[in-house]
C-alpha cells in the first residue's frame, strides 16, 4: 500500500514539474516594414506552413515552421536534407512580429526584422 501511495506522488510529482512547451500559430499574410519595407512577404498558411516571398521576383521559398517562446523553427518544405533553422522571434501585437534576420549574408541588414499586416 505504502509502494502504491509513493508511485502516485511520484508519478502527480513528475507532471507537476514537467515544463509544458507551448507553441502557437500565426496566419495570415505580413509584409516586410523594417528594414526595407515591401523587401519581402512571410504567407502562413494552413499545415503550419510559411511561404517566403519577394515581390516582383520569381523565387517563393515554402518552410514548415514551429513557433516556441523567444523563438521559430524554419524547416525547407522542399527538401529532407537540411536540418531546422531557428530564428528569434517575437509577437509585438496581432497584426505584427520581430523576426531574427531572414537575410545573413547580406552584411548592411539589421539583427531583426518586423513584418506587418
């Protein structure tokens, strides 16, 4: 009986103490305003999708993405051979987001990005 009473406090223990990781979603098309505003479009779509946009050109990249505190995972849709790439990521109101700099070879662009409806 005893054995019985330690496994359960044990076992409502770990599930206090267990951190809960959340993750959100966000929808919705936002344009580049800060640095370059109209530079780019991030599209979340439906499946927990972003497609990457540049206006005028031809290119459209396509991530899955996965949104943590202080965080968001960009994974190529395209491909299987590339790893998550995490980016700083912050939720200023509902109609915009800071992103870490989608852009990091280009030397003269800031640390972080604002996109907005």
């Amino acid at each position: 009986m005893r054995l019985l009473v330690f496994l359960s406090l044990f076992i409502a223990a770990l599930f206090v103490s267990c951190e809960k990781e959340t993750t959100s979603t966000i929808s919705g098309l936002y344009n580049e305003t800060i640095p370059i505003p109209g530079r780019s479009q991030l599209n979340f779509i439906f499946g927990q999708r972003v497609v990457k946009i540049e206006p005028g050109g031809t290119q459209r990249d396509t991530f899955y993405y996965a949104i943590h505190p202080g965080k968001i995972l960009l994974t190529p849709a395209w491909s299987n051979d590339y790893d998550p790439m995490e980016f700083y990521f912050e939720v200023v109101d509902d109609n915009s987001f800071r992103i870490g700099d989608l852009y990091p070879s280009l030397l003269f662009v800031p640390d972080t990005m604002v996109y907005s409806r």
